[in-house]
C-alpha cells in the first residue's frame, strides 16, 4: 500500500524511464530474474598446464565461435547495467572463481569455472600464440606437449554496445584487481596479448578451464636458492586461506612433468605466520636439472604452484680458460681444484668420474685414446670443448718461459707465454694404492693418449723440457684440461689398435700456413722412419696390397668411396692416433712445403733438413714405402701421403691419391702412388 503517492516511477534494465500517475496503476509484479541459455559444454583440452582448457568461448559451440560476452560477476549472463553493485556487489570481497557468481561454473559443472589470473598468465607464458588473420583469432600451442587451442578477437560489450569483434578481445578471469571497481582479463588483439585491468561492469567472453580450485588459498615459489653440487633450498609463499591448510611440502624429480605423486616430498604440517616456508633439499647429483612444484593440500583437494627447475653446480668447478697462444687453450687450475694452487683429484686414467679410488685395471676402459670421449674426466665433467691434453699438447708447454715457484705454500712451474699470460702447474706427484709419492718435487699429468692395455701417456713436467713417459693406468695422477676450439667437432675415436701407435710429436712453425711435426706418424724420434700406412688406413701392417686393402671390396672388385679429402676424418691416421687438431697434411700444405723451405739433404741420417721462412727446421727421413711384403728405397727416396684424392687424369681411374716424394736430387708435391701401397705420413696442426 501506498501512502500520500503521487506517481510511480519505473526505470527498466534498459534505461527507460516509465511515469504512471498512481490511479493508473493497479498492481506491479516483480518477475525473477531470466538467465542465458546454459551453454553446450566444451571439451577439455590438456595443454600441459596446470588446468585444461576448454576448446570454445562459453555460449559458442565451435572453436572460432564468440559466445557470450557478460560482466564480471553476473551469474545469470543478462545484466546490461553499468552499475557495478549488480557485478556481483558494489565492493566484492574476494575473487568468484569457483564460487556462486561463477558463471561457467554455476552451468557446466563439475571442475569447470572461471580461469585464475595466475592460470591465464601460465597460458600466456607456456605457449606459443599465432595470430591467424583470416578466422581473426590466435592459435595457441603448448610448449610442452603441442596441443592446441584456438582464441578468437571475441570484442567486448559496453552497456547494450557491442564493440571491436574481429579486432580485439577481452577474456575474463576470476581474480579482482586491487582496485576492487575492476578484475583482470585477457587483452588480445592482432599484434599483442596480455592481462590487463578491467571495469567489473565491462561484457567479456568467457574461456573455462577445467581443474581443482583451491578457495581462499593461493601457493608460489621463488626460484630455487643455496644452489650446490647436492642441494638447494626452495622458499615457498602460501596465501590466503592457507591457515586451514592440512597439509604443506615440495616434490622434485629430474622428470619436467613433475607432481606429489612421482617426485622426492618433503612435508611439514603448518608454514610461517607470514605463510613462508623453507624446503632445503640434499642428496642430489652434480650437473643435473632438477625440476619441482611447491604444494599444499586444503579440504582434500590438492594445489601445486608452477613447475620451476634448478640445475646443480658442477661436481668440479670449472677454470677459465688461459690462451698462453698455443694450439689449445689451458685450463687455470686442476680437475677437482677450486684454485691454481691446489692439486686436484688424484685421477686413475680413463676414469670419468675423477672420483674412482680404485687400483684394479679392469675397473677402467680400454677403449683407445680418450680425448674428447665419454671416458675423458675433462669432457665428461666441465663439457662444451673442454678435453685431456694430448702428449703433444703438453709437450708444446715446452716451447714457453718455465720457472719453479711456490705459492700457497706448493711449489709448481710458473709457464708463461709469448702473451704475457701464464699458468701454474702444481708438482702433486701421484698415488699408488693410496700413498703420494713425489710429493711437492715431481709434477706428474695424464694426457688423453692410450700406450697399451695397460699404459697410458703420462707427463713428467720439467723446468727445461717434459718428459713424456708410459705409466700403467692405474695409478693417480693429476689432470689439467685443455679447451679445444679450433673444432667444433670432437676427436675421432676408433677401438685400441696394440701394434706400434707411436707417439705424438712437438709441432715446430716453420712460418707457414700450418705447424709440421718433428717426427713421422709411428716413429719415436726425428730420424726414425716411422710406420707405413695405407691411404684411408688407421693403422700399420705387415703387407700392402690391392687384396687386404680395406677401402676396396674384393666382391665387387671396386674402390670404397672414402671422399676426396680424408683429414679430420675417421679416415684420417693421424686423426685417430694423436688426437687433439692434429691431421693429415692436403697437397697444398705439402707444395707449399716444396716451395717455401729451404732443403738440405743428409748423407748421415738419409733424409732432408727442412728450414723454414721462420728459420726453425724439421727432418724428413727418406724412408721408402711398401709394396706387399718388400720395404723399398728406405735410405733413397720418401713418400708421404697427403689426404687428397689425386685428380690428374691418368691416374683418377688407377686410384691414385697425392703424396710428395723426394730423393737426393729432388723434392717435389702432386705426385701420386696406388692408395693400397704402404707410404710414411708427416703430421701437421694449425
């Protein structure tokens, strides 16, 4: 009943106005509110993510569809107002995710419902988003498992207008802003996408994600801190309504799909008063990538944070690398040292882990020289082109300034180079079944090269020169690594060859484009003539002949196409035997040789001194070849391969490849001889 009224005024949800004097109005019915059509429900589309994503807009029915655009809160899809108290209250307390102004939700059930702010940033940082032009939408894939969905530019709706469909979009989330007028959405448009700010009252499509919500309680995790060889600690940040939390804790595996359920847990039942709380975990290996979620657990239901990963420092730390300007660069302190002054694991040959204490030999690899291998402690350990040094690579320490010094209280030799740059190698000795021998007066290095089943190439530094010597491979030595990159590529790597592997030699500049070796591939000295090879062959033998050749194949009586330059290949002798950037010389090496040396030829040691433009000099024994089982004009003539296929065309269809060749009279390149005949070979380097 009404009292002394002159006139009842109606406004509509519309905005109009209705005046009714009070005689003409005989009743006014309130009918309850209508809601949208509840909406054909999507399918679930697992992306990797924490949640999954429904694959259409709420009210579309297909992927590129719209749906319905509806206010922040509205829970029956019609409100058109811009009065934020019906969005859902004028100043709303909380987030509605999940709850009763959840519109997808309220309709479709079960675990669907609004997205979260931090699940639409997950979306945004954990796929790949491509703007599709011609449906005007983006095809968003996931970065962890390829699957996708597809988010058209669905517009927005201002009051009763609606405004930019084909050129711009606005998704809500469930989360409010803090500034309580407004709750995040997704902005999306052609060119960019990201979650801004938006007026509660502002109608934005809906994209639902199917997943546990955890009320009132929000879990994140820094990074990982305190980051070791074994552990690190994880700070986590529980939110919200986590005082009725039942349970706390952090899971971590070096799987990336980690969760509570297949990962390491560690628990506690209650957090910080200010909802922080520290995980330190242990017992983790060296160089590994370990993954893990922070979680908690409320009214039975479980919530995990992102997944985060940290990877372990290495089980040695890593040295700089110090150009003394040699072929390789040398490493500034020891395997297992933390500084130059220290010594370092003592390290068996051949063992990876640079750990094992073992006096066995069948404990360690025979496998052939190990540079750059799986069995290189070096390589294994600091990675990228680290390695062991080759004989030869230690040997050119040689070549520099060497003093005897004592730091830290350890004596050692200062090497310093033509650059002013230096590095100290500390006199360890070695250990034999535990006991250090030679201790502060003898400084004893493994290199990478393989003697036997047994013995391996070790270093004896010297203040003058450098011993190196065979040592069995059991015992413990110190290990200095070198960083190799004038390759990209590792040492080629072939099963132990026992019959006479030779040693590898001190490269001499004689001023040209590469180093030459003091000595042949398989000699010992400069006057020694070394083993014979046969072209494409790694290793020496008895007879040389079309026969036992292993690049031809007597089924089909043809040649093995082994490439028409075989250095730095499996192909390659030198390659295989010395390791490190040594090779085989090319013909062009070899002429410029014969065009730019000066040759002297020895009546004594049978052979040529060869001086170069830099005045420094290598001998080239005359060593003959083999044909068969004859060893030829040994003390005559020389015949050294080169790694090139010879093109001249009298010899291609004979199979010929290029070698130079001397005698007393004459020395000359681009000569050829039969790939099978047995011929020396003269290292080079950069």
């Amino acid at each position: 009943m009404a009292v002394a009224q002159q006139k009842v005024v109606i406004k509509l949800i519309d905005g109009t106005t209705i005046v009714k004097e009070v005689w003409e109005v005989q009743n006014i019915t309130f009918e309850p509110s209508s809601s949208v059509t509840s909406p054909a429900t999507a399918e679930a589309i697992d992306l990797g993510l924490s949640v999954k994503w429904a694959n259409f807009n709420f009210g579309a029915t297909a992927p590129e569809g719209n749906g319905y655009l509806i206010g922040w809160g509205d829970a029956t899809g019609n409100n058109l107002s811009k009065n934020l108290a019906y969005f859902p209250t004028a100043t709303p307390a909380t987030n509605i995710t999940n709850g009763e102004y959840d519109i997808a939700h309220k309709m479709w059930g079960s675990d669907w419902r609004y997205p979260t702010a931090a699940e639409m940033k997950e979306l945004i940082d954990s796929c790949t988003w491509s703007y599709d032009a011609t449906k005007k939408g983006y095809t968003i894939t996931s970065n962890k498992n390829s699957n996708s969905i597809f988010l058209p530019l669905s517009g927005q709706r201002n009051g009763k207008d609606t405004l930019n469909v084909g050129t711009s979009g606005l998704y809500w989330t469930g989360t409010l802003a803090s500034d309580n007028t407004k709750a995040t959405a997704l902005a999306v448009d052609a060119s960019s996408y990201s979650t801004v700010d938006t007026l509660r009252y502002i109608g934005c499509a809906i994209r639902p994600v199917f997943g546990k919500y955890l009320y009132g309680a929000e879990i994140s995790s820094d990074a990982a801190t305190n980051v070791s060889k074994s552990g690190a600690t994880i700070n986590a940040t529980f939110a919200g309504d986590y005082k009725n939390c039942s349970l706390f804790g952090v899971s971590y595996s070096t799987e990336s799909g980690v969760n509570p359920d297949n990962g390491t847990v560690i628990t506690s039942a209650t957090v910080g008063t200010d909802g922080s709380q520290t995980y330190t975990i242990s017992g983790l290996q060296p160089n590994t990538t370990y993954y893990y979620v922070v979680y908690l657990v409320y009214n039975g239901n479980r919530i995990s944070s992102q997944v985060q990963s940290f990877t372990t420092e290495k089980k040695f730390p890593v040295a700089d690398a110090v150009d003394l300007g040699l072929s390789v660069k040398w490493a500034s302190w020891n395997m297992g040292a933390t500084k130059e002054s220290e010594f370092g694991n003592y390290i068996a040959w051949g063992d990876p882990t640079g750990e094992n204490t073992s006096y066995t030999n069948s404990d360690y690899p025979n496998n052939g020289d190990i540079g750059g291998t799986q069995y290189d402690v070096a390589k294994t350990q600091w990675g990228g082109k680290w390695r062991m040094p080759t004989a030869a690579e230690i040997q050119e320490l040689d070549n520099l300034t060497k003093e005897i010094v004592t730091k830290d209280g350890v004596s050692g030799f200062l090497i310093t180079g033509a650059n002013g740059n230096s590095i100290f190698i500390p006199r360890g000795g070695y250990k034999n079944a535990f006991t250090t021998n030679d201790f502060n007066t003898k400084a004893y290095y493994w290199s990478s090269n393989i003697v036997s089943l047994d013995y391996a190439k070790s270093c004896d530094f010297g203040k003058v020169s450098s011993v190196i010597s065979s040592d069995l491979k059991i015992l413990h030595m110190l290990v200095r690594a070198v960083y190799d990159d004038s390759s990209s590529t590792n040492p080629v790597v072939t099963p132990l060859d026992t019959t006479a592997l030779g040693k590898a030699a001190v490269s001499v500049d004689l001023g040209l484009s590469v180093k030459w070796a003091t000595y042949n591939l398989g000699a010992k000295t400069s006057t020694d003539s070394g083993d014979f090879y046969a072209w494409g062959e790694t290793s020496p033998k008895t007879s040389y002949s079309l026969a036992n050749y292993k690049n031809y194949n007597t089924t089909t009586s043809s040649y093995v196409d082994i490439g028409d330059d075989i250095k730095n290949t499996e192909y390659d002798a030198v390659r295989i035997q010395w390791g490190g950037t040594w090779r085989m010389p090319t013909n062009a090496e070899c002429q410029e040789l014969v065009d730019k040396c000066t040759w002297v030829w020895s009546t004594t040691n049978y052979g040529y001194t060869v001086t170069g433009p830099s005045g420094k000099s290598i001998f080239l024994p005359a060593a003959g070849k083999q044909d068969g089982t004859e060893l030829s004009s040994n003390g005559t003539q020389g015949h050294y391969w080169t790694s090139n296929v010879n093109d001249i065309s009298t010899h291609i269809d004979d199979h010929w490849s290029y070698k130079f060749t001397f005698t007393s009279s004459q020395h000359y390149a681009n000569g050829g001889d039969y790939r099978y005949d047995g011929l020396s070979i003269r290292p080079v380097r950069p």
